[in-house]
C-alpha cells in the first residue's frame, strides 16, 4: 500500500490484512484523520485479492475508547454543515465495514466505548479480553448514540438496546457476551491465538462463497441501513448544536458533573 498513514497502522501476510489504530497515548481515540485513514483502507481492501480475512484492533491498552478530547474541543464550534459533513463521515464508515465484502474480526483488548464500540459492533466477529468494556455512554454527556442505534437494534433487539442506549451502562466483556455484542471472551495471554484460530476457520472457506454470503446479510438490510445513516447523521448534527450538548462537552473537559438544569432552561421550555 502506497499510502502512508499518521493514527493507524496496517500489515498484510498470509491472506490477512490487519488495521491497528495507533493512538495508544490517547487510547486510540476517534478524530477526523483516523476515520478518514480507516475509510482509505477499507476501500482499498474491498477488491485486494490478496486479502481473505481483516482484523481490527487497536495498539496499547485499548481498542478504541470513543472521540479524541481535543476534537471534542473543537466539535463544540462547528456549524451544521460541519457537523453534518463530520456524522456523515463516521456513519460512512461504519457501513463500509457493516458491508465489507471479507470477513472482519474485531480484537477487543481494554475499553470499546461510544465510537469505539460503534466500529467493533460493525465488523463480523467480536473476540474480546477479559477485561475488555464496551458501552454507549453518550447520554452521559448529553449526547445521542445515533449513528450505532440502527446496527445494534439488529443485532441484539430493541429493548436491550434500550437499555444501553438510554442507561449510558458500561458492560463487562462477559456481559456484552450475554447481550449478544460480542462471540467470545478469552484470556488476556489468549487473544492472538483465539483470534487466528478463526481466522484458519475462514481461510478453509471458499472466498467467492463467503463473499456472497456477507452480501445476503448486507442485501437484507442494506437500503434501510442506509436510509437510516443519511437520517441519523442529521439527528446527530442537530443534537451537536443543543444548549445541553455544550454543557455535557464543557463538563466532560472540566471534569465535573453536568448542571442539566441550567442547560434545560436554556433550551426553550424544556423541564
């Protein structure tokens, strides 16, 4: 691959392409560049054929642990069309690798949260840490887990993920296991040999079959999923401009607790 890139890292042998999002400093937090650096290889990995199998996973202690604290920072000053442009980026990339034509493995080591749990929910197989966590805990900070709602209502029903999204709960990998977010737990000194142990399972496969297979999931959700990106990216863009957005951000960044209150006022009747 010609490209280089600044937030992550990639490899290709033996038929497996492998992304490490290398921010370990910032537990590999989402900012514009990553997104748009993990568009450009999905993208150029979708017809590689010297690529059966992906697997995702992030450098250091976690996998991924939601948007970057600067980019919150400046989030805080765009305008709709920004906010739109940026939603619309992160929502792009979830449906590529939701429609990827191989086989995503997703390797959870520490915190998937927010974003983060956004890109592990999407690829095929999640195989995770015992000490892994994963959540929404967008709520927290007065915001709304949009973009990943349409996903995960698929993935594991309407009323558990009621209940993340509306809690903000932050789960256990053996929780997540009993919600059905992810397919296995394992030992922290296991993870690589679990991971290649399904990655042999897929490479026994034929390519072209499997290839098809992942597009009937795909063709049976397809459209809507994407009507529902292109309709929750607004939600999303909106909500980024509410008085109580700001002061969940401004909390956030000062560590402190949230006055709801004061923000409530502020958005015309609310109580």
């Amino acid at each position: 691959m010609s490209v280089e890139f600044k937030t992550i890292i990639t490899h290709v042998a033996n038929c497996v392409g492998e992304i490490i999002m290398n921010r370990p400093e910032k537990r590999n937090a989402l900012n514009a560049q990553m997104v748009q650096e993990l568009t450009t290889v999905f993208s150029e990995w979708q017809k590689e054929p010297k690529i059966k199998v992906v697997v995702l996973k992030g450098a250091g202690k976690a996998f991924c642990s939601g948007a970057d604290l600067a980019y919150l920072r400046e989030m805080r000053h765009f305008d709709f069309q920004q906010n739109l442009s940026d939603s619309q980026s992160l929502g792009h990339l979830f449906l590529q690798i939701y429609t990827f034509p191989k086989p995503v493995i997703a390797q959870v080591e520490g915190a998937a949260l927010a974003g983060g749990c956004g890109l592990a929910s999407v690829c095929d197989l999640i195989i995770a840490t015992q000490d892994a966590k994963f959540g929404y805990p967008e709520v927290k900070i007065g915001f709304v887990a949009a973009l990943v709602s349409t996903f995960l209502i698929r993935q594991i029903g309407e009323r558990k993920a009621k209940e993340l999204l509306l809690s903000g709960r932050i789960l256990s990998a053996e929780e997540a296991l009993s919600f059905g977010i992810i397919n296995q737990v394992v030992a922290k000194e296991q993870i690589r040999q679990s991971v290649y142990e399904r990655i042999k399972e897929f490479l026994k496969n034929g390519t072209q079959a499997m290839e098809v297979t992942k597009q009937l999931f795909s063709n049976f959700s397809y459209q809507s999923i994407n009507r529902d990106m292109e309709r929750l990216a607004k939600v999303n863009a909106r909500f980024r401009q509410t008085d109580e957005f700001s002061e969940g951000i401004r909390a956030f960044l000062e560590k402190r607790a949230p006055n709801w209150q004061s923000a409530s006022k502020r958005e015309e009747g609310i109580c």
